[in-house]
C-alpha cells in the first residue's frame, strides 16, 4: 500500500472525522471491497437511493465522537444535505450501539411533500438566521418544524458489525449524539449530482477507472487553490494512519491536537431559530 493516497482529517464542533479514500492503489491492496463496490447488487441499490448513475465517492470512514475541545458536533442536528435526492451510505466495520453516536433518520422526510416545498422556500428566504450549514444549503430543522411538516419522530439505527445503510440524504438525518468517546469505521460512500442534469448516466464517474481517483484529484485542487489563496482546505493530510488510530494524524500538516473533553451528557444543542411556519398549500 506504498502509493496508497493518505487520509485526511477535519474538525467539526468536537468531532474529528477521517477520510481514507479508496484509491486504485488501496483497492489493489483490498480485493474482497474491491469486488464489492463492484458489484451489480452495490452500485444498483447505491444508484436507486441517489436518483443517478454516476459513480459515488468512496472512503473508509472515520468519526472520532467527543475527541476534542470544541462545541457539540453540528452533524448531530437533523438537516437535510441536499434540496434534491443524494445518497450516502454505511457499511460498518463494526457494533455501533446507541451510546456511540449511530446515525438517525426520518423515515419518509425523502418525499417532496407540498409543505415541505414550502418550508424549503421559507428557509431559503430566512437563510441569515441558520448556522454556517444551514446557510449554505444544508438545512436545519427542529423537532417542532418537523410535526409541523407532518414528519414522524426520527429513528435510531444502531446497528451490528457488518450492516449496510443507506440513506437519501435529502431527508432529515444527523450523526446521533455519542454518550461517550467513540471511534466508528465504516466504509462510506457519497453519491449526488447536479440535479438539473435531465438524465441519470452518461457520467465518466461511472466509470471505476474515473471514480477511484475523482477524491485525490479533486483533493489535490483544493489544495492548489488553497496555495493560491482561491480557495480553503479544509480536509488536512495525516500522514501514514490507520482507520482506527486516534486523531491527530502522523504529523502531515493536519489541526493542532486539542484537549479532549467529556461528553455533555448526550445532550443535542438546539437548534437554529425555524424559519416562519409554513401556511400549508395545497396541504391535502
Ligand atoms: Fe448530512
């Protein structure tokens, strides 16, 4: 795994999450998931929740749980990634209980609803008052807004060792709140495209050849514009780790190492101010 690509690591609130992509070099060293993202059954069941055929992006996945000073991780408040259908995926590596943060979602919140096109309007017009996500599309709900969309409770998926989730991330979800540190692994993919595009295949990201290097190429952009002060990288080299390693990396330029903190009890923060409540249209 000499030419492997390394991973990289971000910080977001408390959390630190791990990226390893699964170039051609780590899936020559990988031949059983190599077979699998190749697969019929994988891609078509990937393909089917991401409305597309172009060819997802493919990681092992790291979410480091309580790992550093910070605020409350904002991927534990349910959102909404995208304002068209977008999927990501799980395979996890192993257990995931409830204590340790296992992802969540709203069963039926994929559905373009009247009322929910409506709160999407609304959102879009009070974006000032979200957060950072929220204002750049990845709209946060609370749990009010939700009934009032008329959205049932979200469900809790924890899950053992060597279950597949996957998910269209256009409906609400979250990381669920970890009661304690917690390491999760999971080989993850991400799949969307522009959704203006009035057909589902004829992209080159189908291809494995293009899909396995379209991370470190677009990695590697990023960083270029970041040199040139175009642009902010975000997503830091580790040097040589491991999945399962602690964060902070090898050393290869990634954060500065913070003091951990103790969990807050699970606690989510609150949410951002909803936007004005939706007057149902048309809400039969
Ligand atoms: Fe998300």
């Amino acid at each position: 795994m000499r030419r492997c690509a390394p991973p990289r690591e971000t910080v977001q609130g408390d959390a630190v999450s791990r990226l390893m992509p699964l170039s051609p070099a780590t899936l020559r060293a990988l031949p059983e998931t190599r077979a699998l993202i190749d697969s019929p059954g994988w891609s078509g069941l990937l393909n089917y929740a991401a409305s597309t055929r172009a060819g997802p992006v493919l990681f092992i996945q790291t979410i480091h749980s309580h790992a550093t000073a910070g605020e409350d991780d904002p991927q534990t408040e349910l959102h909404s990634d995208t304002f068209y259908p977008s999927m990501k995926a799980w395979l996890y590596l192993h257990d995931v209980p409830v204590e340790d943060g296992p992802f969540v979602y709203v069963p039926g919140s994929h559905r373009a609803t009247p009322r929910r096109l409506w709160w999407e309007r609304a959102s879009s017009l009070s974006w000032r008052e979200g957060n950072g996500h929220h204002r750049r599309g990845s709209l946060r709900i609370s749990g009010e807004m939700l009934r009032r969309l008329g959205y049932g409770p979200p469900v809790t998926y924890a899950v053992p060792a060597n279950t597949l989730v996957v998910a269209d991330t256009y409906g609400f979800h979250a990381r669920g709140p970890s009661s304690r540190p917690s390491t999760r692994v999971a080989l993850w993919a991400q799949q969307r495209r522009n959704p203006f595009l009035p057909w589902t295949g004829l992209s080159p990201t189908s291809l494995p050849a293009v899909r396995d290097r379209q991370v470190v190429a677009f990695w590697g952009l990023a960083d270029r514009l970041a040199r040139l002060g175009l642009g902010k990288q975000t997503w830091h080299d580790t040097g040589a780790v491991s999945p399962m390693d602690p964060p902070g990396g090898g050393g290869g330029g990634g954060p500065p190492p913070r003091p951990p903190r103790p969990p807050r009890g699970g606690g989510r923060r609150r949410a951002p101010p909803p936007p004005p409540p939706p007057r149902p249209v048309n809400p039969g």
